[in-house]
C-alpha cells in the first residue's frame, strides 16, 4: 500500500493585546456573559484577567488553584488567547515572562508549592522588569501541609522569596468581587512598573462564592507598558530616563534587546565585573516603586471619630478582614469605640498607614493566619507608639468572632 504524504500548515492564532480596544472588551463581556453573576474566588480571578487585557494564560494544575487555570482553558480560546498547561510550576512562570516579553499581558495561577518553585524566576522577572501577575491561591504549609485548607502563610515569601535585593508589589483581596478588581489592579501596576504583581487570594476566597458585577469598559482603567519609540539603532532597553522605568520593545518588533538576569548595564550586556553597574541598576530596581509607594499603596481606613482616650486598633488583610469587618460592627454597637485599618497593598507595607493608626491607638491587634508574618512590619511601623497584640491561627480555619472579642476585652498586662 502507497504511504500518503502527510502536509500541514500551523497557524499562528497568538497576537500581542496591545491595543486592547473597546471591541475586544466588548468581546470578552459576550463571552463572559451576563453582568451580574455568582461564582467564586477563582472564577472572578480569570474573569479579571481577561477583562484586563489578559491573553497568555501559562499553569500548571494544584489546589486550590486549578480552578482558575480551569476556566482560562475554556475561555481562552473564544477570545483569541492562549492557555497552556506546562509541566510544572517552573516552566509556567518562565512560559509568562517570555510571552510578556513577546507583547501580551501574561498571567498565571498556583498555590503554596508551586509559588515556591516559581521564586528564581520571579527574581528574573523583576531583574528584567518583565510585568506579569502571578495569582497565590494560598494553602496550609509548610511542604503540601493541608492542600484544601486556606492560610495567609506566604505573605513574607511574596516580599523575600527570591535572593538578591528587589521590590514588586502584592495585593490582599477579602471578597469574591475584589479577586476580578484587584486583578485588573494587578495588571495595571505590573504594567506601570513593569515588574511582577502577585495577587495574595487563598483557598477560602478561592473556592467561596458570592455575588461578583462585571465591570463596563468606561469603568476600567487600561495600562500598557512604557514602549519605546527610539530610533532602533539609538535604543538602550534598561535606560533610565529620569522616572526610574525604563521603554520596553516587544520581541519580533525589530529592536535589540539583550535581556538578562546578570547585572547588566543600560544597553542589557552584562557587566558581571563592575560594582558601580551593578548599584546602579539594582537601587533603579528598588527605587522605581518606593518613590512611587504613596501612588501603589492602597488601605482602607474605618477610624472612628473621638476625642475619648485613646483606645483599640485592628489591622487587618485578606480573608481575615471579613471576620474584623463583623465584630467592628458588632463591638460599636455597644459603645466600644474601634479603629479598623484593612490593608490591600501588602508590599509595598504601608507604614505611614500603620504609624498613623499607631498614635490614635493604645493597642493595635492583629489576627493572621499564620504564625505573624505581617505582625513583624506592623510592629517595625508602629516603632513603639503603642503596644501590639498577635492574633496567630493555623490549620486552615479561620478567626472566629468571638476569638478576636475576647482578645479585645482582655485588658492588657
């Protein structure tokens, strides 16, 4: 029997996001569906994704995160995007960087374990001033600890996982609504920095459910990345211009670009060997979001007014603040006067935020799930202004009520 000739041709179905028009929006909204609905945690994270612009999805499944990598499998596809399983953490993370660096806003989605597997790379990414987001959908630890229970235990990791010295920004969100917003927000500042923006969820926000609006395009503010419109033989793709940030080109567009994770000086070539290079480039690094800290960091402040002594403060984040949110509301009811202090910007840590809570207040309590991650920087902010109370749980449960009361009437010693 005659072997037939086997031909075919790929077609390339990958396109850069950028210009993410009103039509695309408009696309995406059709697909999506209708603008009220109720899902969960994970859901609405890929729901804001791809209403941000989002068109490179790279994962790799583990709980309680696969949802979310789930659903940009389905979806991506009927928007024109990309979704691929690698074969391991590692891989996703290196997958999103190339394909920001390729010209589309990247993401992707993992837990605990392989957030740690991710840590070199994500130092890579902000060596290189690549954006991407990188959604924690953060477990029970340490090692697979309790892979179904939620935890707030990779709050420090999202600051200090990778060596070397750096900044990137994270966000903590408490509702189902603010896992599709802060994401937007997440693509928004990795693209004004460029760096990497990790997104702080966990398993219980991941996985509960609640009532979630799908924003209008009017709603949305839309970043892209600084791109450059040097002169191809004039450009420098790590140059300083006087903000800190420097013009990025998209692979293919025709520009030079050397793009490694040894110092390196503006042109991108290594200078392995020069101390002053290597200052140089990694106070910009740094520099670009601390001088910028007052515009990323975002809190939400429910101080009371009063001219009563000074009483009780409770700094919260993440799913802890929906516990705060209620015994705040419960405790004023009785005369007790409160301040409540929710962070949303875990890192950068708004200090000034905490210092200016800290001369308001006796105490400042502060209940994590974990064994006091954020309770050391709050306790740096405060810097002896008053007094900090720890309210640490562990094994996936979450603050009850009445926990966080009786920490409250306990008179300290």
């Amino acid at each position: 029997m005659k072997k037939q000739k086997t031909s075919f041709k790929i077609k390339a179905r990958y396109k850069p996001s950028r210009p993410f028009t009103k039509d695309d929006f408009s696309r995406v909204r059709r697909v999506l569906g209708k603008k009220v609905m109720f899902t969960q945690g994970d859901i609405a994270v890929s729901y804001g994704g791809l209403l941000a612009g989002c068109r490179f999805f790279a994962g790799y499944p583990i709980t309680p995160a696969t949802e979310a990598a789930e659903m940009m499998s389905f979806l991506m596809p009927k928007i024109g995007g990309v979704c691929i399983q690698m074969e391991d953490e590692i891989a996703s993370i290196g997958a999103i960087i190339g394909a920001s660096r390729s010209g589309a806003k990247s993401m992707t989605a993992t837990s605990g374990p392989g957030f740690s597997l991710m840590q070199e790379n994500i130092g890579y990414a902000a060596m290189t001033e690549t954006p991407c987001v990188i959604i924690d959908v953060q477990r029970s630890g340490p090692s697979t600890g309790q892979p179904t229970e939620g935890a707030q235990g990779d709050i420090m990791q999202a600051k200090w996982g990778s060596h070397g010295d750096y900044e990137l920004i994270a966000l903590s969100p408490s509702t189902v609504q603010e896992c599709l917003d802060l994401t937007i927000e997440a693509f928004n500042l990795s693209e004004t920095y460029q760096v990497p923006v990790i997104l702080l969820t966990d398993g219980i926000i991941g996985h509960m459910r609640e009532k979630i609006v799908l924003p209008e395009y009017e709603d949305i503010k839309f970043v892209w990345r600084k791109e450059t419109s040097a002169p191809k033989d004039k450009y420098e793709p790590f140059k300083d211009d006087g903000t800190k940030i420097p013009e990025m080109s998209t692979f293919g567009a025709g520009y030079h670009a050397y793009i490694t994770g040894l110092t390196h000086k503006e042109s991108g070539y290594p200078s392995t060997d020069n101390q002053a290079d290597h200052d140089r480039l990694v106070r910009r690094l740094c520099d670009k979001i601390r001088i910028n800290s007052e515009k990323i960091i975002q809190v939400e402040r429910d101080f009371q007014d009063t001219n009563e002594d000074k009483t009780t403060g409770i700094i919260s984040y993440g799913v802890t603040s929906r516990t705060v949110n209620y015994v705040v509301k419960q405790l004023r009811q009785t005369g007790l006067k409160i301040d409540h202090l929710r962070i949303i910007t875990n890192w950068p840590f708004p200090e000034n935020e905490v210092a200016e809570l800290a001369e308001r207040v006796d105490r400042i309590i502060v209940p994590e799930l974990n064994l006091g991650q954020v309770c050391h920087s709050v306790k740096e902010a405060v810097a002896g202004r008053c007094e900090v109370v720890p309210v640490w749980k562990t094994g996936g449960l979450m603050h009850t009520p009445q926990e966080i009361i009786d920490v409250i009437n306990r008179k300290s010693d």
